[in-house]
C-alpha cells in the first residue's frame, strides 16, 4: 500500500466516523474539503469511495449526507414487496476498502 492509499483509508475513516457521529451532517464539495483539508483530487477520491459504496448520498442541491443504507449491518436483509405484490429480498454488504 502507498503513502497516498494508506492516508485515503485513514481520511475515509475520519470522514465515516463524523457522519455515524452527527447523521444529519449535510456538507457541499467545498465545505468538505475545508473541514478534513483535502485537495480537489483526495476530496474527489473520498466522496467518490463514499458514494459508491452506499455510505453517502448526494442531495439534488449539492449536500453530501449519510446515506440510509450507511448503518446497515454486513449481510442485513431486507424484504420488500414490489409494485405489483411480488416479494423480493434486499441484501446489504460492506464494501471492500483497497
């Protein structure tokens, strides 16, 4: 693992541990990269990461919010009814961190 990887998986880290610590926390693309002090491409690299796996969600105005999938518990299950009745199960998995 590289100096850059190593200090991305420490980033996501800090970033995942104040969004689970403040659920409401709603922050633009400048307002993250000014709170964690990260340049355009590790603020690019971080939310990217967060946004595919699930843990945030980006709002129609540009916030940046946990998503409600983020405090679902490796392999949670879920089952839902389609919109015709048919029953389909839904399952979560925690992303693999590189």
């Amino acid at each position: 693992m590289t100096g850059r990887e190593s200090a991305l998986n420490d980033t996501l880290s800090v970033v995942k541990g104040e969004y689970k610590e403040m659920p409401g926390l709603r922050l633009t693309r400048p307002q993250v990269r000014r709170l964690w002090g990260l340049d355009p491409v590790a603020c690019d690299a971080v939310l990217e990461t967060l946004q595919t796996c699930h843990f945030l969600r980006v709002t129609p105005d540009g916030h940046y919010m946990l998503s409600e999938d983020a405090d679902r518990p490796r392999g949670a299950r879920e089952t839902r009814r389609g919109q015709h009745g048919e029953r389909g199960v839904i399952e979560w998995m925690e992303p693999f961190w590189p």
